[in-house]
C-alpha cells in the first residue's frame, strides 16, 4: 500500500473499535483493486467468500462491519447501480443484486499517483539497465584477451615488485642466501673442529 494511503488510512481507522479488521480487509482489496488495469473499475465483496479466503482472518460478522467503517472514512463508496431491477433471477429465485464498491475520492487518486510513480521507476530502471551495459568499444579483443591469459614472456625488474616489497627467488630463499659470509664459514670450520676433536680425531 503506497504510503500516504497507508498512513491516510491509519489515522482516519484509529478511533473505531474494529480497525485492525478494517485495516486488514482494506489492505487485501488494494492488494487486488488498485492496480492501473483495476483501479476505474468496481468490484464486489463477497463476505462469505473472503471469510474462508486464506491471506484473511476475518468473519462474515466482521467482513460485514469492516466494509461499514471503510465506508465511513471514505476509503470505499458505493458504486452508483445501472438503471433497472435490484434483483437477477437465479435456479433458487430472485437474489439482490451484489453490491459494487469503488475506491473513495480521495484513495482512488492516490493510488492513482502511486501508479504512476511506479510506472516512472519502472520505466527509469529500464534505461538504466541498458545504459549499464558494456558497449562493444569498451571490450578487450579476442586475440588480447587470449594474450593475457598466457602472461608475457618476460617481465622487467619493475613488474616483479609488489606492495609488500620485492619477490623473492623461485626457490623461495632471499636473493642473498647464496652469497659466502667469511665470518660464518669460520665459525663453522671452528665448530666442525670442535666436534672432531671431541670425537678424538
């Protein structure tokens, strides 16, 4: 339900007792009435029906005295009947004519709006769906795209840096790791030595 009928409504059902069935049965016609194809015409209310209809939790009683306060603040009017007899002739008799209703004044040119505005969002998000996307000038070609996959045969020192510094060698160790330290190699002939001589030669 749009929402200055939503809230139009809310006020005007406030004072009276069975707002929460008015609400609810208000609620479920505009679900099915006020669409663009719907809304300038009239429907009826069946109350026995809607009093088994699953989305509604409403009595015959109360379907009854909700179509009354709905009346009372304008959200329905009756439609005014076409000229002739209130009754049709059925296999049991004659039976009166069901009611037709029609959104009220006030409601009926909001959903109106509402309508309208829906139609415009549509209509907006369509354009920009096409506006999005890609246009043929801003895809790689065919040839680059498969080029990219393969990776370039060499990269130049530049390329191989990244954000956490320079990578390291295949191997894994740091590039220096192959690099002699004299002080360390002394130190490990001394240890070796050691060894030797603790072993006795």
């Amino acid at each position: 339900m749009p929402h200055d009928v939503r809230d139009r409504l809310a006020s005007a059902l406030a004072p009276f007792r069975n707002r929460n069935a008015a609400w609810e049965l208000a609620v479920f016609l505009a679900r099915y009435w006020s669409m663009p194809g719907r809304i300038v015409g009239s429907f009826a209310i069946d109350r026995r029906a809607l009093a088994t209809h699953p989305e509604l939790n409403l009595t015959e009683k109360r379907i009854r005295s909700a179509i009354r306060t709905l009346e009372k603040v304008g959200f329905l009017d009756r439609d005014i009947p076409p000229s002739g007899s209130k009754y049709k002739a059925t296999e049991d008799g004659l039976h009166r004519k069901p009611i037709q209703f029609v959104f009220g004044a006030e409601y009926a040119s909001a959903f109106l709006a509402a309508n309208k505005r829906a139609a415009v969002a549509r209509g907006r998000l369509s354009r920009d769906r096409r506006a999005i996307s890609p246009s043929s000038s801003e895809r790689l070609p065919t040839a680059h795209s498969a080029a990219s996959l393969k990776g370039p045969k060499s990269r130049s020192s530049s390329e191989r840096l990244v954000n956490l510094g320079p990578l390291v060698k295949e191997c894994g160790l740091p590039p220096k790791a192959f690099e002699l330290n004299p002080k360390l190699e002394a130190a490990l002939d001394r240890l070796l030595q050691g060894i030797r001589q603790s072993r006795g030669g």
